[in-house]
C-alpha cells in the first residue's frame, strides 16, 4: 500500500493537467432551489487517453463507405470458413456413423462367437464328465475281475491277466 502511495503523490507531483469533472445532482428540485451543478477538480494520477483538445473540438470521424466494406467482406470470410466447417462436420458425422456401424457389426459377431465358444466349453466339460464315469467304471469293471480271476481255482485262473492300472490321463490343450 505504502508502494501505491508514493506512486500516487509521485503523480501528483508532475506536472498533469487537472481533469474537470462536472457533476449533476439528479435529486428532484424544489421551488427555492435550483438544479445544483458543481465543478469538482480532481488531481489524477494518469494521463486521459484522449486528449481534452480533441474532446473540445470533436472527434474525427471515420468514412463509413469503407467501413461497411471491410465489415461485408469480414462478413462474407467468415461465412465462407462457417460454411467449410459445416461440411467438414458432416463429413466426420458421416464418418463417426460408419465406424459405429461398423463397431456393431464387429460386436454383434464377436458376441455370437464367444456364445458358439461357450457352448463348445459346454460340450467339452459334459465329455470330460463322460470320460471320467467312463474310466471309473473301466477300473471298477477290471478290479471286479481280477477279484473273479483270484476267487477262482488255480487251474481255472487267467495265466496272463495283467491289465494297465495307471489312469489314463485327458489331453490337455
């Protein structure tokens, strides 16, 4: 704040026109007064933009006739780039349907084919369940007969009964 300070009263120190600003009370008036107007000088501590010797005398004032020319033409290059996006928009909308298109496609038949995979799993597991009883019931069967081959007498017996006791094991993939 100290540093706005002594800015300010830097300023105010130069040598700068003071500005006159005029200000109009707006409250209504009475019969014994009259419409108040003061001049107030303010010391600022800027320069005004423009300066009061143009204010004084009037601004200069611009040709319309090549101002409503710039104006159209800026017109008509802006509608010419609004028009070139429009049709590079529906280009890519095009665009973007066929790819979707095209996803759903590539979905709907990726979907089939991991169902046609399920039910291929399916019937692998149901075989796999079918091996299995069917080589328990093999190992059942055999050691029912080698019960019946050494209930037997000895001369009735199978000579050469030796069967594979290892279980045979699935494929695996």
């Amino acid at each position: 704040m100290f540093l706005l300070n002594k800015l300010i009263d830097s300023k105010k120190k130069a040598s700068k026109p003071e500005a006159n600003i005029i200000v109009v009370n707006n409250e209504p008036t009475t019969s014994n007064s009259t419409p108040s107007s003061s001049t107030i000088k303010f010391n600022l501590p800027f320069a005004p933009l423009i300066p009061d010797n143009i204010l004084i005398s009037g601004l200069p004032q611009l040709d319309p006739v090549p101002l409503g020319k710039f104006g159209l033409h800026l017109q008509d290059f802006l509608r010419k780039k609004a028009d070139t996006v429009s049709k590079n928009q529906i280009k890519l909308c095009e665009k973007i349907k066929e790819v979707e298109s095209s996803t759903i496609t590539i979905t709907n038949h990726m979907e089939a084919k991991s169902k046609r995979l399920r039910k291929v799993e399916e019937s692998f597991d149901r075989v796999q369940e079918m091996f299995d009883k069917c080589e328990s019931s093999l190992e059942s069967c055999l050691n029912s007969i080698d019960r019946l081959n050494n209930s037997l007498p000895p001369h009735l017996k199978l000579n050469n009964f030796d069967y594979n006791t290892k279980k045979l094991e699935p494929i695996e993939s």
